[in-house]
C-alpha cells in the first residue's frame, strides 16, 4: 500500500460495532468489566484507550515501524524514550536541535545519571569521536530547527549499530510523508504530533515508533508506568489529519521552495536556509533521503531591529512559537523557541538575534509573498 492509502485506511478502519466511518471517540477513564478477571481487553484509559490504539496503528504503519505510542506533547515522547536508558548510559546527541530538547537533557534528565555529549552531526567524524563504550543512543533531528542542517540517517545508523547503540531520529520537521527514517536504518522515530502530524495548530501531542519489538515492550511499558499519555480528543484529531497530511505536506513544500528561491533574491535578506535550495551545502543528501524538503526556512536579516521591524509588518505569518499548521507563522528563535540554549552555542550555530524562521503553511504563495514582499521593503 502507497503512502496515502496507509494514512488514510490503517488503524482508520469503519468502527466494528456501528460501521461509523470515522473512528469513535472513546472518552472514556474506564470500563466496565462482566466480572472480577474478565472484560473486553480494557481495562482503564491511562493503559489502553481504543481511539489513541487506533492512532498508534496508523501513525506506526505511516513511519513504517511495529508498534507506535501516544504522548501528551512531544517533549513527553523524547522524556518517555530517555526513560529506556540507565545512570550511566551515554547518549550523542544533535547540538542543532529544538531547545527544549536541548534544556530536558541538560537541565533534567543529567540528573539522574545519563550522560550527554553534543555534535555536529554534519560530519559523522565528530560523531564517531564521540562513541564511549557506555553510548547507548545516537539522537538527531533532521531537518534541524531552526538551522535546517541533515544529518546523513544511513551513516549515522550503521556508525551506531557497530557501536551497540540505537539511532533516534526527531522526524518532526519533515513528517514521515516526507522521511522515513526507520526504512533508512533508525531504530526509533518521534514527533511533536503539534506540529505536522496534527496540522492545524489546534492541539499539544507526541508519538514514537519503532521497528523492534523489545524497544515496544519498553516503550509499552513507560507509557503505562510514566503514564505521559495524551486525551484521546487529540488522537482523534490526529486520525482526522493524517487523512490529509500528504495534500499538505506537498503544499507546503511547494510554497516554501518558491518563497525560499525567491528570498535568495531579495536585497534584504542575508541569507536563506532551506535544504530545498541548491546552495544549501546539504541539498544532495537531502535529496538521497527526503521525499521533498518540507515547509519550514529560516533567514537571516542582519540585526535584532531588522527582525523585529519584519515580523511587526508581517500581517499572514503570524508572531508565534510551533509551526507546521496550515497557516503560516513567524518566530525569532532567540527570544522564543531557543531561548534556553546558551548563548556562546547558539551563536556558533548560527542562531543569531537576526534569524526569523518561517513555517509556510499552505495558503496561496502568491499572497504569501506578498506578505513577506511589504515587511521587506
Ligand atoms: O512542543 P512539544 O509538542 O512538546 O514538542 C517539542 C518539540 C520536539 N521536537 C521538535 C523538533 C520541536 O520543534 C518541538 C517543539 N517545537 C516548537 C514548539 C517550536 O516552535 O519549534
């Protein structure tokens, strides 16, 4: 089965007992059971809800993996995956990241033991250097946020399996329409389900999948134990919407490769960061591992006061932190979404008090431009 039939059909099959075409929304904390020791396979909603099963069926079947498991937001997710580790483990992790990634490794989970190092994951030399015989895990995102770096997902799957560990990949940015890094070595996927998966910046979500069964049963279990789990009003919405996510993701994709080969052009921008572009150093392996390169650019404008005047004039793309909804938003990643990254780091990557990013939603481009065209100017 082709990419959008899967999203459309697995786990979204009509409802067994009314034949409703739309999965029910079971909300639900409990259920009944006939007697002690015998009910219908459900027991309480924390364990098992039948809206968020069929949610996980999906959005497993969609990345290619076993078994998928539901959050409460995506930092949930990545705290419920670190939770597969013990004191003493070693985890290389991406130093381009999401923030909040950044701030729950360095500010939480180092507490209890697990030990971090940070990389460019451009260049799988800094990666191999890295590998200490109690690495356990390889982290990335790929696209990064904001920088929109790749990290080659082949190399750095086999450098972690000859190490003994397992690769995880952040697969938000681009959604497993666009990659499917499980298909090119990963071990586990996640995603802030906010983001694409969910579309339509109206819900808070994370999933992980795997294709091992005993990172499932780990995983299975974490949920259940750490209890991380989301209502099942946001799996339904993420049922709702993976109905959709490839008409989405090729319009976005489509409207942020016109917009980015377009400010390429523009006097007032200093730089343009999408790996859709060939001027991007990383276009060709993106290209080898991407399926399209997503809805998200960041740019360079040169100063604080240019970013604040652009995004003050911008009337289409919205001032706010997430991105990959339908409609476009605007974010200095400075002041909002990498807030809690050191300064000396975010300067080195690039994360300058200049740089806004974009998530082109799907509106129509032309407008779009428009937009961006006057709070240029
Ligand atoms: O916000 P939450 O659903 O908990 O997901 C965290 C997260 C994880 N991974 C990536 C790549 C992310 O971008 C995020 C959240 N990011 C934003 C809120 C943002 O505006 O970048």
């Amino acid at each position: 089965m082709k990419f959008a039939t899967t999203a459309i059909h697995v786990g979204q099959e009509p409802d067994e007992l009314t034949g409703a075409v739309t999965v029910p929304l079971y909300q639900t904390s409990t259920y009944a059971q006939e007697e002690i020791g015998k009910h219908k396979g459900w027991e309480y909603a924390r364990t098992q809800n039948p809206t968020r099963s069929r949610w996980e069926a999906c959005v497993a079947a969609m990345e290619g993996g076993i078994a998928g498991y539901a959050f409460g937001s995506g930092l949930a997710a990545i705290d419920t995956i670190m939770r597969t580790l013990s004191s003493g483990d070693h985890v290389i992790m991406a130093e381009d990241m999401y923030g909040g990634t950044f701030r729950l490794a360095n500010t939480i989970l180092q507490k209890s033991g697990i030990t971090f190092s940070y990389v460019d994951m451009r260049n799988m030399d800094h990666v191999r250097a890295a590998v200490t015989p109690a690495t356990k895990m390889i982290y990335t995102e790929t696209p990064t946020n904001p920088m929109m770096t790749i990290t080659d997902l082949r190399a750095a799957a086999s450098l972690a399996h000859e190490a003994g560990a397992l690769l995880v990949v952040d697969n938000t940015f681009a959604s497993p329409y666009l990659q499917r890094p499980l298909e090119l070595g990963a071990d586990i996927v996640v995603h802030s389900a906010t983001k694409y998966l969910g579309g339509h910046s109206d819900l808070v979500h994370g999933v992980v999948i795997t294709r091992h069964q005993h990172v499932a049963d780990q995983l299975a279990y974490l949920q259940n134990a750490v209890g991380a789990v989301p209502g099942p009003m946001e799996c339904w919405l993420c049922l709702r919407s993976a109905k959709t996510l490839h008409v989405r993701m090729d319009r976005h994709s489509a409207n942020a490769q016109a917009i980015a080969e377009w400010l390429e052009q523009h006097a007032a921008v200093q730089h343009v960061y999408y790996p859709g572009l060939k001027s991007h150093p990383q276009h060709a392996l993106a290209a080898s591992q991407m399926d399209g390169f997503g809805g998200m650019i960041s740019i360079e404008l040169g100063s604080l006061e240019r970013a604040v005047a652009v995004t003050k004039k911008l009337q289409l793309f919205c001032l706010a932190e997430s991105l990959g909804g339908v409609e476009s938003l605007v974010c200095h990643p400075v002041s909002m979404t990498h807030g809690s990254v050191p300064k000396a780091q975010r300067e080195k990557l690039g994360i300058t008090d200049g740089l806004i990013r974009l998530s082109v939603g799907i509106e129509d481009v032309a407008d779009l431009m428009a937009d961006l065209d006057q709070a240029l100017a």
